[in-house]
C-alpha cells in the first residue's frame, strides 16, 4: 500500500473521474487524426493514493491513464520525489509491462521537465494533453508560455487558489519570498495593484500603507482574464461554468481547462488550429 501519497478526500476521487471521462473522450475524438498522441502527467505522484483510514488504496492518475480503454501514443510521467518516481517505475513494470516502452518516467521539476519535452518533440506531428495537479504554486507562469507556443497543448490545470489567497494577505504585508511566487504564479506583479489599494486609514503612527481591495471572486476573475487574454485567447468565458462541464465535455479536447479550487471549475478555449 502506497504510504507515499494520502487521500484527499472525495474531490479526489471527483478530480480523477472528470479526468478519466475526458482522456477516453479526447482520444476517441481524435483518433483519426494523423498526428502521435501524447499524455503528460506533470505531477504524477505514485500511481496510487491511500484513503485517510490507511485501509483503501485507490488509483492515482498516472495509473488512471495507463488503464484507459484507449491509448496514448507515449505517456510522459514527471514526479520531483525520487522515492515516488522509483514506486511509479515499479508500478509501469509490474502493471503494464506491454506499454512500458512509451511511458518515460522523468524524475525533476515539473517546470524544467516540461520545457525540455516542448523543445524536444516536433509538435507538428505530435498533440498532447497535459494534466497539472500540483500541490500549490509549484507552475511557474513561464511554463505556461512555453506550452502555450507549441499550439498544441490541451492543458488540464488544477490552479492553486487557495494556496495564492492565503499569500494575499489583507494588511499586504507579505515576504519577499511570498511576493516573487506568487509573480512567478501569475507571470508579473500586476496583481499587486489589482488586489491592493492605499489603505485610507492610514495615520501617522501606522507602517500599514496599502490594504487587500479584492474578493475572492475578483482575484478568480482575474486569474481567468489573466489565462484567457495572455495564455490562450480573446473569449473571457465569464462565469463559473462548473454546471455547463457535461455540456462541453464532447468539445473538450478543444477546450483548455482550469480548476479553480475545489469545485470551481472553469473552461478556457484552447489555443490549438481547429480540427473539424
Ligand atoms: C497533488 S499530488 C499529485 C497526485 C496525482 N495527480 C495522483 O492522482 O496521484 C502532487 C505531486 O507532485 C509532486 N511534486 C511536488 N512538486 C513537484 C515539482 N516541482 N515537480 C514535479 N512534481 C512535483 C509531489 O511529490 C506529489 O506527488
């Protein structure tokens, strides 16, 4: 049993499932299309989780992908923790020794690992679909360009909301090290005058100058116009479309997706050509 990666509860198990729906669902739409298809898993984890109870092991997306009734041309597994990426190794060997030879388990950070597989495949003959779960902030924005440039990424982003809300602290007192992840999150310090303002309190006696000006919904729309006009393109989705998921689910693999949060579940429209 993997003692490597716990629960997370039953978001997990949503998370997994929407996932899972839509690999079969993006190769099934694609599958007469001439060009390889890839599947990068840029925090792969172990292949299992273990309920919080220790008695239940269930599987992890890595596994997930490899169990899908259709297949991917090559799998991509990128996973920091050398223990997990050795458990996730063993799991490939054990699990599916006939599709061992098209998964490529890379130990590192999912950033550098990232870039370097964007610059080593012709993406002229190759489409991907790129799932990022990391556990905060750990997608540096200029990741994001990077993929952004191939046009040929379908990225799945679980974006770290809560992880940036609790960093935007309201008095705005926020350390250094605070202040350049959360520039290297979001691409650039707009944010600082997004969310902040002069603190109209202020006095004589306080070092207090600005104060947080943003609602949680205001830093998600932001997050939003940020991944719609810079990362994919002109056509802000607004609300929250989490109930529209199932009416898309057909045209996924032509959407972008980004989750924010738990629940929160937004589409983005995919900067790839056109395919019908
Ligand atoms: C939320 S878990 C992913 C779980 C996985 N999707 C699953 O279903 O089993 C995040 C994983 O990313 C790994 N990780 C953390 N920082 C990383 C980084 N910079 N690059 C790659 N992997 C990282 C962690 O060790 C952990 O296994």
């Amino acid at each position: 049993m993997s003692e490597l990666q716990q629960f997370g509860g039953d978001w997990t198990i949503e998370k997994l499932d929407i996932l899972t729906g839509y690999l079969d669902a993006y190769l099934t739409a694609l599958k007469n299309f001439h060009f390889k298809k890839i599947y990068i898993d840029a925090f792969a984890g172990t292949g299992s989780i273990t309920t919080r109870d220790g008695q239940r092991e269930i599987a992890g997306s890595a596994r997930l992908a490899l169990l899908a009734d259709n297949h991917f041309d090559q799998y991509y597994f990128i996973e920091k923790d050398k223990k997990k990426a050795a458990q996730l190794q063993q799991m490939v060997n054990v699990e599916f020794p006939k599709l061992s030879k098209c998964v490529h388990i890379k130990q590192g950070d999912a950033n550098t690992e990232l870039t370097s597989i964007c610059s080593a495949i012709d993406w002229r003959f190759n489409r991907a679909l790129l799932f990022l779960d990391p556990y905060a902030t750990e997608v540096s924005w200029t990741t994001l360009e990077t993929i952004a440039k191939t046009e040929s990424f379908d990225v799945w982003y679980l974006f770290p909301f809560s992880a940036l809300n609790r960093m935007l602290r309201r008095d705005g007192h926020m350390e250094q090290s605070w202040i350049d992840c959360i520039n290297r999150l979001l691409g650039d310090s707009n944010w600082m005058d997004e969310f902040y303002k002069e603190d109209p309190q202020i006095d004589l006696f306080s070092d207090n100058k600005i104060i947080k000006d943003a609602s949680s919904k205001d830093i998600e729309q932001y997050i939003l116009r940020r991944l719609w006009f810079d990362y994919t393109n002109p056509f802000f989705p607004g609300d929250n479309l989490i109930h529209d998921f199932q009416k898309f689910f057909p045209l996924g693999f032509l959407l972008t997706v980004a989750v924010l949060d738990v629940c929160k579940c937004f589409l983005l429209h995919c900067p790839a050509p056109p395919l019908f």
